[in-house]
C-alpha cells in the first residue's frame, strides 16, 4: 500500500501535535503517523502544563495559532499563575490536567482539522535519495508513505529501555512498545545520535491517603488562561497537597542504593538534572533530611494521583516501604511504581534554525528527539517544525524567531548553537530579554506573525487587533490627561504614596509601585467608564495596559540592547569561511565553528568556547 502527502508528522506526542496541526492549516496535505489513536498527546510524566518559563512557551504557541493552550484551558482541574509576587517578565501560567480529558481534547482538533489524516502504525525506515533529500517512510506494516516534508517527534520511544531495579523492559513508556529501527536508519546516512535518561514517580491511589496530615494547595480563580482565545476554565477546580519526606523514608532508600539503576551502573545515560529522582537528590544533598512532595490529581473523575518530587527507579518493594514512612502514606496502595527510561536522541546542532538537518535536506526533528524535555518544549518545537516543513513544500522561505522575539527562539537557538549534555529545559534565566518576553504579550509578539505565513487564522488576527487598540487607547488617555493634586491627593495619602505638587499625568502616577490601573481608575470616572466598556477583555486588557506603562522604561532600554544584537544576527558568515584554516582563531573555536556552521556572527558568538577575540577575527575578516 503506497500513500502520497506534501508532510508526514512521526509520533502522535505534544510536538506531533501541534506540528501536524501546523502544517495542515498552512494547506499542506498532512498524514500523523502515531503508533496509538487512543493516546494523542499523552502526558507521559505529570499531567500539568506550563510552570516557569514553560507557561510563556505555551502562550507563544497559542499565539502562532497552535492548540496547546486551548487544549489545556478546556481540561485544566488546577490554575496558577506562578510568581506573582515578583515582576511580570517572572510570571508564569501552569495547570493541572485531566489527563484523559486532555487526550481527547486533542483527538477532537486534530479530527476537525482539514488537510490531516491520522495513521495508525509505526515508522520503520526514513527514505532518502541519492541526493539526501527526504522522500517518505516505511511502516512496520509494510506500508509505504511519501511526502516532500518529514517532521521526526518520536519522544521517548527509539529504541526506548524502561528500568525498575535490576529489571529491563524495551517500551517507549510503560505497557507501550520501543521503535527498534527507526533511529538506525536516519543515522546511517551521517546523522549523530547519542542516549539521554528521564523518570516518572509512582502513581498513587487517593483512597489510601491520609489528607488530614497533608497540607492543600488551592489553585486561582480569577482571570487568566493559557490561551488569548479562552475566555473561561469549564473543568471543576482541585487542590493539590504537599507534604514531606522524612529520616526513616531515607533510610530506606539509602540501604536499597545497590540496587538503583542509576549507581549501579545499569544506567549510563545523562538524565534530567533540573527533575531529579528521589535517588539523586540524596546524594546531591545528603544533609537534608526531607524533601518536598506534591501529590496532584490526575482527573476530575479518577483515585489516581501524581507524587511530584519522587521519581525513582528503585525495586518496587523499596519504593513501597519508603512511602510508608511518610505519615500521610502510611497505608498506601498504588497503580504502578516509578520508572526510569533511556532513549536515543539526535545531536540538535546537526540542524538549522528551521528544525530541518542540515544533511538530509526536508527532516525535521522536533521535541525529546532533539534532546529536550517537557510538553512545553516539545509543543514549542514541533510548531515550528511543522510550519517549515509546510512552506518547505511550496519553496525556499523558513519561519524562524529570534532571542528577542520568543522563549521558542532562544529554546531552538541554544539547542542548534550550543547543543545539549543533558535534556535541556527552558528557565527564564536562559533568555537575556526576558522583560520583551513576558507571558501577557506573547500575541503582540507572533500574532501578526504567524497571520503573515499563513497559520493564524483572520479569527485570531481580529482578536489580537481590538485587544491592541484597546491597550492603546487606555495608554493614549493616561498619556495625555493630567490630574491635579485636589483630585487624587486624598488617594495617594491613603494608598502610603506621596502626594503631588501640580499636575501630573496619569501614566506618571501608574509607574509608582502603590498604583495599578484598577486603584487609580476608581479615582477617575472616564477612565474607569472605558475599561468598563472593554467586557469581558477588560481585565486581560487593563494588565497589559498597565504592565507596559510601569515598565516602559525598562522595556525601552531591553530593546535598545536587543536591536544592538541585531546588527551581529544580520552578519551572515555562513559558507564564507573554511574555518580550520583561520590560525588566528583558538583550536577550540576552528573546531567548533567547522562542526556548527553558524549563520551569523550573532550565533557564532553563542557557541561555547568561541571568545570574544574570535569573533573581533571574524568581524575584520568580514571587513568589519
């Protein structure tokens, strides 16, 4: 059986997703390739969405015109908006969700996506010409698919080996079967691969737990969601709990050690070192005598429960009678123990900013492929890759965003630039504009973007314009009416903020720390009346009003230093120099520089061990 697509999208996961949804609503002819229908974006470890700096991915995803947002909105049974307490660019949107809900959520979009067929079956073989240019799949089946455009988001599954004590089982997760071929054949063809190890914590039946000696942790309840588009959560809202462990749980773990996966030598993989298991973190910290847990439900209607903060790979039995020591589990029952996985994952500085490689011309690779972890990455990815490998089928023009413009844009530049040791996860310490890149205008950033390459929907394109208008016009009015010290004196004595001498303009008093946008309006009836007049947008509309007029400054002189940056990203260097003949540069960067080939002097700078002085070489080799 032979099929024809301009895209096939391998893996049915959070990148599969949103690159096959990507690529269809661009108006490629798109087939998802997905060993099981009925697990669509699985939440193979916690079933949340978002956290910090995740949460801004996912808001940046929704505002390409991706479905990881809404998906999340409509299933979500927990809402916070992480950091609140710190500045804007640090707030972070993260949900709990119903894991199930969540799956078929996602099989109802991608059912009434036009362009798109879903395939159940397993790829096998990439197929390539003479030339290295892709031309489709083979499938465990025997069936034949061909398209111009082959996006790769095979998660953990490549020749994936699952670990509970000395026991070792191939799957991809638990109870789902490894793909033993794949990886072999694309690497055959000069692709480097490498393995990576990640975890997931036991599953807990509620019925066994004890509450009354947890502490609950109530969600939010007022007005964000994770989508522009979302107007509301429909789901009921749960509490997580927290709790902790104690002497006698690590006593037990500490004696059962010898039989860990992970220092026994039966694991020889990097794993995750921002999402420890219980293992590493004693011996990271051996002083501390407790740690952390979270139990989070798993659905509105299920007994099952997520332990965050205890991923383990230890025997069964040892995972058991180290939770009974906990108080609150003294009389645990559980689903399935913890895991530990090892992958293969392929070397990202292999590709281009577009996603696709750089040896076999039309793959993309997108999510834990490229050595990432999380949904969020994964989802953030695969947009992308399916946006490139749609236009990759009608010509020559990439989508791609830079530093400044998206956390998406720093995610796929540190990972083509500098490559990974270990599953790269996205922290806003790894952006250096993160007060351009906050959660609250992710669509005044891509929107209009995305709407220009053909993914955002004219729907999506209003919406953002009467959200921008109205933001402008509460700017504008607080720009240009000025308030007298009779008027707003008696306020500023009341709020603990100094009173005025003469007229001052409302946008001046809003960037005091005392004052918001919702205190001062009430003081100013036309102000007031206008964000009224803005429904059920107003408090969306009046936080990013607000936002832009108390940071300006800040935001001002950010994109001074990011358009500075520009001038080095528009410096193409690519296919200029043979860099090993360069003796002026250091051993390190002539290496470096060989195996990467960067694009611009900007990406040339990013690489580690390329200093300083190298790049003031390139410049004057570029008469510069």
């Amino acid at each position: 059986m032979k099929f024809s697509y301009d895209v096939i999208v391998i893996g049915g996961g959070h990148a599969g997703c949103e690159a096959a949804t990507a690529s269809a609503n661009m108006g490629a002819k798109t087939c998802l390739v997905t060993m099981d229908m009925n697990k669509i974006a699985q939440m193979s470890c916690n079933p949340a969405v978002g956290g910090i700096a995740k949460g801004q991915i996912v808001r940046e995803i929704d505002a390409l015109g991706g479905f990881m947002g809404i998906v999340t909105d409509n299933t979500s049974i927990q809402f916070r908006l992480l950091n609140i307490s710190k500045g804007p660019a640090m707030w972070s949107p993260r949900a709990q969700c119903d894991r199930e809900k969540y799956i078929w959520e996602w099989r109802k979009i991608l059912d009434k996506t036009d362009n798109l067929d879903i395939w159940q079956d397993q790829a096998e073989e990439i197929i390539v010409d003479n030339d290295n240019n892709v031309l489709g799949i083979n499938t465990l089946w025997g069936t034949e698919i061909y398209a111009k455009s082959i996006v790769l988001t095979a998660g953990t599954f490549l020749n994936g080996l699952m670990h509970i004590g000395r026991k070792k089982v191939s799957g991809g997760r638990i109870a789902e079967p490894a793909v033993g071929k794949l990886t072999e054949s694309i690497a055959r063809h000069g692709i480097r691969f490498s393995r990576m190890k990640t975890g997931t914590p036991v599953r807990i039946d509620k019925r066994s737990v004890d509450f009354s000696l947890m502490e609950p942790q109530e969600g939010d309840n007022d007005f964000h969601t994770f989508s522009y588009m979302s107007r509301k959560r429909s789901l009921p809202q749960l509490p997580c709990w927290t709790c902790y462990t104690n002497k006698e749980c690590h006593d037990v773990l500490k004696e059962g050690m010898p039989l860990s996966p992970l220092y026994n030598g039966q694991i020889q993989s990097t794993g995750p070192r921002y999402c420890p298991s219980i293992e590493t973190k004693l011996v990271t910290f051996p002083d501390r005598n407790q740690h952390p847990l979270f139990l989070e439900p798993e659905g509105s209607d299920t007994n099952e429960m997520y332990l965050n903060g205890f991923s383990s790979s230890m025997p069964i039995e040892i995972q058991i009678e180290a939770l009974r020591k906990i108080p609150s589990f003294r009389n645990i029952r559980i689903y399935r123990p913890g895991y530990a996985i090892e992958y293969d994952y392929f070397d990202p500085t292999q590709l281009k900013h577009s996603l696709e490689s750089k040896i076999i011309s039309g793959l993309f690779f997108a999510g834990q492929v490229n050595g990432t972890t999380g949904y969020e990455e994964a989802g953030g990815q695969g947009i992308v890759a399916g946006i490139n490998a749609a236009l990759k089928c009608t010509g020559d023009k990439v989508f791609t965003m830079k530093r400044d413009e998206s956390y998406i844009g720093v995610l796929i530049d540190d990972l083509v630039t500098k490559g990974v040791d270990e599953p790269y996860r996205m922290f806003t310490s790894r952006a250096e504009y993160r007060i351009l890149l906050r959660q609250d205008d992710a669509d005044a950033r891509l929107t209009e973007k995305s709407y220009l390459i053909g993914l955002a929907k004219q729907e999506r394109m209003d919406w953002w314009k009467s959200k921008s208008e109205a933001i402008d016009s509460i700017i504008n009015f607080c720009n240009k009416t000025t308030i007298k010290p009779k008027d707003i004196n008696g306020f500023l004595n009341n709020i603990g903020s100094a009173e005025i001498k003469g007229g001052v303009k409302i946008s001046e008093l809003i960037a005091r720390p005392q004052i918001t946008l919702e205190n001062i309006s009430k003081q100013i009836p036309e102000l007031k009346a206008m964000i009224e007049g803005m429904g059920n947008r107003q408090e969306e509309i009046k936080e990013a009003a607000e936002i832009k007029m108390k940071y300006k400054g800040y935001i001002k002189r950010e994109r001074i230093f990011a358009e500075k940056m520009h001038r080095l990203e528009n410096i193409n260097i690519k296919g200029h120099f043979k860099y090993s003949e360069i003796l002026d540069l250091s051993t390190e960067c002539r290496q470096k520089l060989e195996r990467i080939q960067p694009e611009t002097i900007a990406q040339a700078s990013r690489i580690p061990g390329v200093s300083p002085s190298d790049i003031n070489v390139l410049l004057v080799l570029m008469n510069r």
